[in-house]
C-alpha cells in the first residue's frame, strides 16, 4: 500500500483491507507525507502491519517496488491509500490467479462498470487511460480493458523477480508489460477481471498529471522493445 498525503483516508482502508477474509501481511510504504499521515502510519499498531518509511518522496512506483521487495507471502496486490477500489474484490482475484494457466490477474474497471451497466466518468483521465490502453493493446496484439489500474495481482516471486525500473505511475504500465511478455514466454495468460471503482477527482486529492501519461506512454513502447529481464 503506497501512501502519500492520504490522512482522509487511511486509516479507512486499512480497516477494510484488514477486514478481507484471507490471511495476509499488509505493508504500508509512506512516501514522506507532509499532512500528517506519516504521523498517523506511526501509530498504527496491528500485528499483520509492517511499515516502510522513505526518506524522502520517491514518487509511487518506487513505494510499489520497496513494498514488493518486502513481501512474504506467497500473492501480493496493489492497493492505493484512497478509496476508490474496494479490497472486498481481492477474493475473486485470488481465486483466479491461483489457477495454473493463469500468470498474473488485473482488476479491470472498464469491465466493472459494465458489469453494473455504468459507465466511467468521461474525463480527462479516462480519455489518457483509453488511449494508453489502445496503445497498449496495439504494441503487444492483446485485448485488455484497462492496464491502468491499480489491483495487479500475481505471485510475489514473479513480482520480485521482475527487475521493474520505473519509479513514477509508469509502473502501471510496466507491470503488465512484464506480465504479457513473461505470461507468453510459459504459455500462460494474464486474466482481467470486473471490479468496484469509486473514482475521485483533483480536488479530492487524485495525483495523477498529464505529465504521467507522457511518462506511461514512453514506458509502454519501452517495455514492448526491451529485453526480457529476470
């Protein structure tokens, strides 16, 4: 769980992720808050807790990469500090990636909405994600719906086995690069599946900036050129 400025909210999901019926450790990596939520993962206590705290902000995806160098147990999952995914979709994830023919799970949105028969707020930010989905898609002839999100589920040997680079919200991206890549090279496949979002907006404390979709884009036509790693 990368954090960062989320005092709001923190202490909300970490109740809801503790409340998922599965046993896990839960890692916290504060990327050196300044509104009081570092002083707030200090207190924290909980037995499944562990917390990292850097030194100084590293932006995400370096935090995504310290929690995953981290991890023991035997699957590891993503899941931002705010509530806009709902850890009660981790069990249906699970089920899945434990199959054999299955690498790595995404838990895609796009999929989620049309479950319900919604549709994802048309902003800014889905126009930047759609567009590096179809980019995506194209570079490495795959049909998923939504590389952007944050529930990526897959072994923690495989995570930590990646040699993952990037330190900024290009990660998303990376990810399921190395996943496609990796998934094809076993015979396996990477599986989406449909999940809850709730999104929110700048005001409400959203990070992401168009310069990070800059910064995915150049990593998604990187990461399809690159040498395998590991």
């Amino acid at each position: 769980m990368p954090v960062y400025n989320e005092r709001e909210t923190i202490l909300e999901i970490l109740d809801r992720v503790r409340a998922v019926d599965v046993e896990k450790e839960i890692i916290i990596v504060d990327n050196c808050s300044t509104d009081g939520t570092r002083e707030i993962v200090q207190e924290i206590s909980f037995p499944e807790v562990r917390k990292i705290f850097q030194d100084r902000n590293r932006m995400k995806g370096n935090s995504v990469k310290k929690g995953i160098a981290a991890a023991e147990g035997e699957y590891t999952i993503i899941q931002d500090a705010d509530l806009e995914y709902d850890p009660r979709d981790y069990l249906p994830l699970l089920e899945v990636v434990e199959r054999d023919d299955v690498l790595a799970v995404l838990g895609s949105r796009v999929l989620g909405a049309a479950q319900r028969g919604e549709v994802l707020p048309p902003d800014a930010f889905a126009v930047g994600r759609d567009f590096l989905n179809d980019w995506f898609n194209m570079l490495f002839s795959t049909q998923l719906t939504d590389i952007a999100t944050c529930y990526k589920l897959a072994p923690t040997e495989l995570l930590q086995s990646l040699e993952l680079v990037s330190d900024g919200f290009d990660l998303d991206f990376e990810l399921p690069a190395r996943f496609v890549i990796e998934a094809r090279s076993r015979g396996m496949q990477v599986v989406e599946l449909p999940i809850r979002y709730y999104p929110r907006n700048l005001e409400e404390g959203k990070k992401i900036r168009w310069t990070d979709g800059i910064a995915s884009l150049a990593a998604i036509t990187r990461f399809r050129f690159a040498r395998p790693s590991g």
